[in-house]
C-alpha cells in the first residue's frame, strides 16, 4: 500500500524514506535499531489518453522514449498557479537544448479549462515551448491520471479559493515510470535537475507496439509465417487480438 500513503501523505519520494516495522505498543523492550532510508520510487503510469493546448491528443504512450517533468494547476487559481507556471517555463528553457526532456502541465480543473484557457495561462506566465505540452480532458480521467498515476493530492471546493493541490513536480523516465517528487524551491528543482540528467542516461525502451521479440518463423518461399487470427489461418488458429 506504498502507494496509498504517498497520496495522502503528499510525501516527496527524495525526502522521506521507509522505516523498519516497530514492535507492538504492548512491547515491554523499548524501539531500538530504526533506520530510514530513501525509498526507490518506480511505478507506471496508467494508460490514459488527454487531449492538449493545442486540441492534439495526449496519451501515456506518447510519453515513452522521453524524460518528462509534471507540475499541476488551474488558471483560476489566484496565488501560487503563476508562480508554478514560471518555474516551469523556466527549466524548459534551462533544459531545452536536451531533446529527450519534455515538460507537463496538467490542470486539476478541466470542467472550466479548456485548450484555450491553458495555452493563454502559459503565454501569460511563462514562454509556451514545442515540448512544454498543457493538458486537459474529462474530469474523470484527469483525476484518475493525476491521483493514481502521478499520485499527487488535490481537492476541489465551491471557489478557487477552496481548491488545495501539490506545489511538486514530478519526474517521469522514458519507460513513463514515474520516478521522483520535488519542492520546487531552489534545492528541490536543483535535485530534480540531477535526477533528469541522471535518466537522460538511461537507454530508451522500444517504441510502444514493439517489444523487442524474435521475429515471425519463416514459411517455405521466404514469407512470414500467418499468426493465429491473421487472414488464412486455419479455423479454430487462435483469436484475432493484436500480438503483444
């Protein structure tokens, strides 16, 4: 339930670490021997699909093959939205010169932003960039996305004023594996900034689709073998769901 505790806790991944089990409050010995140590954050993202400040769909996969740094908002908000939207801007202009890191807004109020309110949001506090993409979609998907995806809490109330979300970013590698949270204060962003350049390293996996298998066996005259359920199999071959 690891997950679980992230959630609501709100904790960062590089500031928390796990403890070891302490006896039962009906232990006579004291607690003795508990270390902490920085948890390993590795967890997919679940697939989804958004649509972004440019009326362009965006999915999970199209994250694969990409670092990505996240952060959360909503162009109403009224104190620290603006102020999160500038340090985004701000590393995407740090980190441009790298093509393999991309950048991730995603709003936590989609019933009121749309693609135009988020692409005026991001030219009125910052410089919109090819690979600074601002999300939005149903309200469904966007919060399964954000709490069981990213796991970062929020809440929404009657009024701007009422809604509380995470100040964090979040750093996801190219597998879309979500792998860090950060304050964005300087030493936050200055550790996130470690942990990219860290990932930049990583190999990036195959293209979604393409797993990396054998190829198809070979028939007499050179031609692919026909996989179960492809045209002029034999009957009772398999179903015809696409190959994994």
């Amino acid at each position: 339930m690891k997950r679980c505790v992230l959630v609501l806790a709100g904790l960062s991944a590089c500031d928390l670490g796990a403890t070891k089990s302490a006896p039962s409050a009906s232990a006579s010995s004291p607690v003795t021997d508990v270390r902490i140590s920085s948890p390993t954050l590795d967890f997919p993202l679940p697939a989804f699909e958004l649509i972004d400040h440019e009326k362009q769909p965006f999915t999970r996969d199209g994250m694969v093959g990409s670092v990505w740094v996240a952060g959360f908002i909503f162009t109403s908000c009224p104190t620290v939205c603006p102020g999160l939207t500038r340090k985004m801007s701000a590393l995407a202009k740090e980190l441009g010169a790298a093509q393999d890191v991309r950048f991730l807004t995603i709003t936590i109020d989609p019933e009121n932003d749309t693609p135009e309110k988020l692409a005026a949001f991001a030219a009125r506090h910052g410089e919109p960039t090819p690979r600074w993409r601002l999300v939005t979609g149903p309200s469904k998907v966007v919060d399964e996305t954000v709490l069981k995806g990213f796991m970062m809490p929020f809440s929404r109330g009657a009024t701007p004023a009422e809604v509380t979300h995470s100040e964090r970013f979040v750093v996801v590698d190219k597998r879309a594996h979500l792998r860090g949270v950060y304050d964005t204060d300087a030493p936050g962003l200055g550790a996130l900034k470690e942990k990219v350049e860290a990932l930049r390293a990583a190999p990036a996996p195959p293209p979604p689709g393409r797993g990396g298998g054998p190829p198809p066996p070979r028939r007499r005259g050179g031609g692919a073998a026909a996989g179960p359920g492809a045209r002029g199999a034999p009957a009772g071959g398999g179903g015809g769901g696409a190959a994994g």
